[in-house]
C-alpha cells in the first residue's frame, strides 16, 4: 500500500450553485499531483456526476442537505475521491447504475451519471442505504509524468507545448 | 449569457458557453427553448466550441433539445464538441441520436486523421 500524500476534506449545501464550486475545489487540490488536462477533465466530470446525483435525487424534497467530500493523493500517484450525502439513499443500486435508467426524467437527466464515473475512473464503489445516505469512492491513478496522457489530441503542437494543466486551468 | 442565439431563416444556432452542468444547463434549455417555440425552425445547431467543461446534464440538453426539434418538425444537431466533451458524447451515444458535425476548416493539412469529423476522437 502507498502512502498517502495529502489529504482534504470539504463539506458544502446540497444547492446547483455549488457543482461549479465542488469541480473547482477538486481540480485544485488535484492538480498539486500535475495531472494531464485529459485526466484532470475526466475527474472534474466524474466529481460532477457524483454531487449532481446528491443534489438532484438523495436530497430531493427537502430544503435543505450537506455534501462531504474526502480526497487523498498517494505516493503513487493514486487519487481517492469520496462524495457523501445523508439524503434518501438508493433503492436499487444495479438499476440505478444501469446506463439511462433515471427517476427524474422531467430534469433531462439522461441517466448516465454512473457510466461516466465508471468510465472516467479506475474504480467506482457505490454504498447506500434506504434513508441513511450514498457513499460513491471512486479511485484512478494518474499517469506517471513521462507518459503522454492525451493521445487522442490530433494537433502535434498543442501537444508537445502544453498537456499538464497548471493550476489557472482549475 | 451562457447562450447566443442566432436565426437566420428556419435555422437556429444556439453558441454555447461556459461549464454546462445541471445548474447552468436549466437557463440554455429555456432560452433556446424560447427560441425553437417562437420561430418555425428545421434545423437547430447546438454549437459546443466555446464549452469549457461538460458532464451528463450536456447529454440531457442535447436529448431534450432533439426531441423538441423533432416534436416541431424539424433536427438538431451538435457542432465542434472540443475533445474532452467528445469523450463524454462517446459514452452516450448521443451521435446516434443527432447528427455531430465538426464546422470548424482544418488549420493546416494533414493534422487531422483521415476521415475524422468529429475532431479530436480517440479510440
């Protein structure tokens, strides 16, 4: 087991505004491991998929709720994510993470938020129980700095110039 | 503002901005909504090159937005989606559901892959 390098806890409202303010904060705090901008994107949105799911579903209903966020950074250059809620909890978790399956479909949520944490992590675990609250830890390692994080990026000189995003990128 | 609208005859261009998630995605829905009702519209264009950032509620606003374009007669479609927002239409397979064009004229020759449209794809 590595060690763990750094950590953070955060805890906000359970309120829209705020999935702007979770990304960022996590954008941050990862970017002290020099991420490439393909990695740090694929976090912020797995981050935002997890914190719109306690915003629009575990708290819905009630006036008000709190979101806890738990992060540390390993030697190896490992992330750990978890987002928490003390809302309503999932019924059916299979079903719930069962690409396009939502309960708000007035919302246009188009039920993808588990297949796009599952895709852009290494791991994703899911605990919840029925009025208790959802536990989503998600874990990806980052490349090592040599690697070219971004292969897909067809423009030769955007690549060699700038694929670690700076901390202006957050 | 979040979205720029532009109508030129029956077609609708809708430049979005900015982060869209679940909370800036509400007003781009009403506003481009507004729009698609007022004007009788057969092709809307959803343009992403000024998206910075993207999760599913982008999925849900191009879905949202096909199914009322359909619904009045018309299409939508979705324009120069920047790489890392690619990835996450990828996943959704929204480009069976819309058309994904990529408007933007290659900077130079010979920098993209042969017979990539969308731009900036991987696999």
């Amino acid at each position: 087991m590595k060690k763990c390098i750094n950590e953070m806890k955060l805890s906000f409202s359970a309120v829209s505004e705020n999935e702007a303010f979770s990304r960022a904060c996590v954008s941050s705090f990862v970017a002290l491991l020099d991420p490439y901008i393909s990695e740090l994107a694929e976090l912020k949105t797995a981050v935002s998929e997890a914190v719109t799911n306690c915003i629009v579903h575990a708290y819905r209903g009630q006036s008000h709720g709190t979101v806890w966020i738990h992060m540390r950074l390993y030697s190896d250059r490992r992330v750990y994510i978890k987002i928490r809620d003390k809302g309503c909890g999932i019924t059916d978790i299979d079903r719930a993470m069962q690409p396009l399956f939502t309960t708000a479909p007035e919302e246009e949520r188009a039920g993808l938020g588990f297949a796009v944490m599952e895709s852009f992590t290494d791991q994703l675990r899911v605990r919840s129980s029925r009025q208790r609250g959802t536990t989503v830890v998600m874990e990806k390692t980052l490349s090592e700095k040599e690697d070219d994080g971004y292969t897909d990026l067809q423009d030769t000189e955007t690549r060699g110039r700038k694929l670690r995003a700076g901390t202006s990128l957050c | 503002m979040p979205v720029e609208l532009k109508i030129v005859e029956n077609k609708l261009t809708a430049y979005l901005s900015g982060d869209i998630d679940h909370h800036t995605a509400a007003a781009m829905r009403t506003e481009i909504d507004h729009a698609l009702r007022q004007n009788n519209i057969k092709i809307l264009t959803l343009d992403f090159s000024g998206v910075t950032f993207m999760d599913s509620s982008g999925i849900g606003l191009v879905m949202g937005r096909q199914k009322l374009a359909a619904e009045l007669g018309g299409r939508c479609r979705v324009a120069d989606p920047p790489a890392y927002i690619s990835k996450v239409m990828k996943i959704s397979g929204i480009g069976r559901l819309c058309e994904i064009v990529d408007t933007r004229t290659p900077v130079r020759a010979g920098v993209r892959r042969d017979g990539e449209i969308t731009g900036g794809e991987e696999e």
